[in-house]
C-alpha cells in the first residue's frame, strides 16, 4: 500500500546551485549529503514541508550522468512514495513484471513505459519535521501518449483501486489525464497525462523528451507567501477574475528554470479537491 507521495528525486548537473532556489523561494532546509555510488552520484536532500527533494549531482560515470546528458538539463529523474511496507509493493511490482531493486531499506521501481524507464523509490514511512513554505507533496506526474496503458501498469504495479481514480481534462494546458490516487479520501496520487494540443508547452515537451516525468504538485497554506519570493517570469498564477492581488492565488506553476529543472505546481489548502473528484471539499476564500 502507498500512503503519499513523498519525495522528487532530481537529476541536476549543480546540486548547489539548485538546492539554493529551493531555499531561497520555498524555505527549504538541506537535511543530509551523501554518496550514492550505485547513481555515480552525490546525493543532496532538502527539507520542504513535509516531503524531500533528492538532488542527484554526477560524480562521475552512472545513470545520473547519462541522464543529463541524454536530457541536457536538470530534470525529475524519479518519483517517490511511502509506505508502512515497501518490500510488499515491490513483491507486488516484481509480479506484474516491473523492475526490482534494493536501495537500503528502499525499493526502486522502474517501469518501461513507451520504452522510457520511469522509476519510483518506494520508502518507509516515517515522521518528518516539517520546513519551509510547502505543507506537502501530493502528485507527481509522467507525461505519456498511451494514457491508458501507463495508467494499467501504475494500477498492478503498486496494486491501487481503480475505482477511486478520477479523470482531469485541462484546455487551459492542453491535456487529458487521469489521476490514480492511492487512497479514497486522500489526495495523494501518480498522474497520468497525454497531451491533446500539440502546439502547447506540453505537447513540444512531450514531442521532444517522450514518456517521462513532467511535474510534481504540492499544497501550501500560504501561497500568497510562495507567490512574492519569485520574480516575474518565473511563475504562471492562477488567481479568479475578481480577487484581489493581495489575496491568495488558487495555485500557481514556478516554471523548471526557477527551481533547478523542476516545474512544481502549488495549490492553495484544499484547492485540488477541486479537480481531484470532490469539490464540495474546496474551502472557499
């Protein structure tokens, strides 16, 4: 069983450079430095609300390094999620023919979607104090052209109920989507989405990377906050016709330049329940 998504695992060629955007526009607290030899990485993990952000530097030969250079820039390399059991989800990925590793008391999960690895790091819950801006990850999203396909290998992978996914279609962006959610009642949930405009941001994306992960989504109680630590041009608001600019946005998307190679989506306190199949949940302002 998933609990929540926990963690953006991020390939980055200045592990420095990025970790110091983080901290500066979301309050991000570094939390631990280390090796990660079978990445032929180091390894920088920051702190925001309660969730982690992995930052993985070459130090030389490695997946991480030809990553970047297959990518040639900052990117979310993998996802990650908790659970009170991760050699269970793994044994459960394993039969439905995904890939299996051990990292400590870790699980790696990497399935072949349109022939692209997409890997997920299943790790133990745990209680985390929190820091920064954010409360917390909610999403983290792979962009794929077989929607149905991709979302039939996350369902068996980590044995989700398809009756609490619900769909998500955006004009506004571009795209249909389906978000497999973990639990009924939580928002925590892989999505899904394939792009329907290929002349918008996500279909050039996807035409030119292919099945990979596009973003991740966090909630933060002070958005307005979030919103004044970034400059122009670093950020789309989504702020209704009628409020005033001293008010909370609805969400806002910082744009991956801003954050080391990372587009995150944030949401305002149950904002995404909206989209998320209950918006009877959504608190109004």
């Amino acid at each position: 069983m998933l609990t929540e998504v926990d963690r953006l695992l991020v390939a980055t060629p200045d592990s420095e450079a990025a970790g110091a955007a983080w901290r500066r526009i979301l309050g991000a607290e570094e939390v631990l430095t280390e090796r990660a030899p079978a990445l032929g990485a180091v390894r920088r993990v920051f702190r925001v609300g309660r969730s982690d952000i992995e930052f993985l530097e070459p130090d030389g030969a490695g997946p991480i390094a030809d990553a970047l250079s297959r990518r040639g820039r900052g990117h979310v390399w993998a996802a990650g999620a908790a659970s009170p059991d991760p050699g269970a989800v793994a044994q459960t990925a394993e039969a439905s023919g995904a890939e299996v590793e051990a990292d400590g008391d870790r699980r790696v999960i990497t399935l072949e979607i349109e022939g692209a690895p997409i890997r997920f790091v299943i790790s133990p819950e745990e209680e985390r104090a929190p820091a920064g801006r954010l409360d917390f990850l909610y999403e983290a999203t792979v962009l794929a052209a077989d929607q149905a396909g991709a979302v039939t290998k996350i369902r068996d992978a980590f044995g989700l109920d398809e009756t609490v996914f619900t769909t998500i279609t955006s004009e506004m962006f571009g795209y249909t989507g389906v978000l497999t959610l973990f639990r009924a009642g939580q928002l925590h949930r892989f999505e899904v989405i394939t792009p329907i405009d290929r002349d918008k941001t996500m279909g050039r994306y996807h035409a030119r990377e292919g099945a990979c992960f596009y973003m991740g989504f966090a909630e933060a109680s002070d958005l307005k906050g979030v919103e004044e630590q970034i400059a122009p041009g670093g950020v789309t608001i989504d702020r209704p016709e009628g409020r005033r600019d001293d008010q909370s946005p609805d969400q806002i998307w910082i744009h991956p330049p801003t954050l080391g190679g990372v587009m995150l989506g944030i949401s305002r306190p149950t904002m995404a329940w909206m989209w998320s199949g209950h918006p009877e949940r959504v608190t109004p302002l």
